[in-house]
C-alpha cells in the first residue's frame, strides 16, 4: 500500500452477478440484475483530496499488510497516514468503503496513466487486503472487486485498458519522467492482475 504524504498509494471489494429468474420466458434480457452477495461496510475516511475525481480508471494494489483487514483499514483512514484508497477487499470478499469513486483517494502517488499525471485525480483505488508476493488472492476477493467494479465501469463507460495495477502507472511515471527522483513501486503481481481481469472479462460477457 503506501508511501509518502499526500503521494501515497494503497489497494480492495465483492460482488456476485445474478441474473433473474429465467421462468418467465417472455421476461427481457434487461432484466438482468446485479444483486450484493459480498458484505459491504461503510468507514468514511478523511484522507480525501479536492475536485471530482473523473472516474476514468481503475488502480489495483495489494495493501501489503498483515491480518487482520482493520490494520489497513485503520491506516487508510488515519489522518497522519497520508493515504487512502476507495475500497479494501478484505480475504472473506467483505468490502470497506472508504469513500465514493467521485472522491479523490491518495493511492496512486507519483503515478502516469494515458499521457497523465496524478492518477489520484481520475482513477479508483482499490486494495485488496494481504501482501501477493506471499499469498494469492482469494476467490472471494477477486469475486467481491467484481462485484464492486461492475456498475462503476458501466457508469462511468471505463475502458479495460484503463484497470491497471499501481507498478504499471508507477513505471509509466518513471518512463514519463526519466531524469526525477522516485522510487521503485512493488504492488500487486500481474498473476494476480490477470486472475482479475480474466474474471472480469467473464463476468462482463455474461
Ligand atoms: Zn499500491
């Protein structure tokens, strides 16, 4: 998860998608609904910046933190922390919610995404809880980001290009900006980036 004041990055959430019943033949295929299978807490926190966040990416981080899930919940919530993130994905799919995806989260820090800096100002965060350089996603974690994904990528019209992991827009900085300071950026792996986006790719089929 995080860095530096106000540059800091962090990672998180769970749905099922359902579709209704299919009795009635003659019911449309609009009927289709999306129905909360994972628990979702609500635990506003402060750590916000100013503006609308314009809602045109998605960033996956791990937090990196051990058991259990209110260690980072607490820290992404913690005024002297510096950083925060719109949803953690706790290992049993249970969903935090930090803050709407209109808000502006400090998870991306430096970061670089479609020829932009400041990802913070026009991406989701999301954490999942626990570190994947040690251990893989749980199938719930990934169903739950799915399950809280969904509606904000159709709302928004979000490109699948733009769901990225925090090492990605970390090095897309880096390259943008090759003669600054910055540090390396490890965060959730790309095996565990793709069991997601393959997930979703399925799920957005269905
Ligand atoms: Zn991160």
């Amino acid at each position: 998860m995080a860095t530096l004041l106000g540059v800091a990055c962090c990672c998180v959430a769970a749905t099922k998608v359902c579709r209704t019943s299919l009795s009635d033949t003659k019911t449309p295929a609009d009927t289709t609904t999306v129905e909360k299978h994972y628990k979702e807490v609500r635990r506003p926190t402060p750590n916000l910046g100013k503006g609308r966040n314009e809602v045109i990416g998605i960033v996956l981080h791990h937090t990196a933190e051990p058991q259990p899930v209110s260690r980072s919940v607490n820290k992404l919530c913690d005024p002297k922390s510096g950083v925060s993130s719109h949803v953690v994905i706790d290992t049993d799919g249970t969903r935090y919610v930090l803050a709407p995806p209109t808000a502006v989260c400090w998870h991306a820090g430096k970061s670089h995404l479609n020829g932009r800096d400041g990802c913070n100002n026009f991406t989701v965060g999301i954490e999942f809880q626990g570190n994947t350089l040690e251990e893989p996603l749980t199938d719930d974690q990934i169903q739950s980001a799915i399950e809280y994904m969904l509606p904000i990528i159709r709302q928004y019209n979000i490109s699948l290009t733009n769901i990225v992991t925090h090492e990605q827009i970390r090095n897309a900085w880096k390259k943008a900006h090759p003669n600054a300071h910055s540090y390396g950026k490890v965060d959730i792996t790309p095996t565990e980036y793709e069991r997601v986006m393959m997930a979703l790719r399925k799920a957005m089929a269905q």
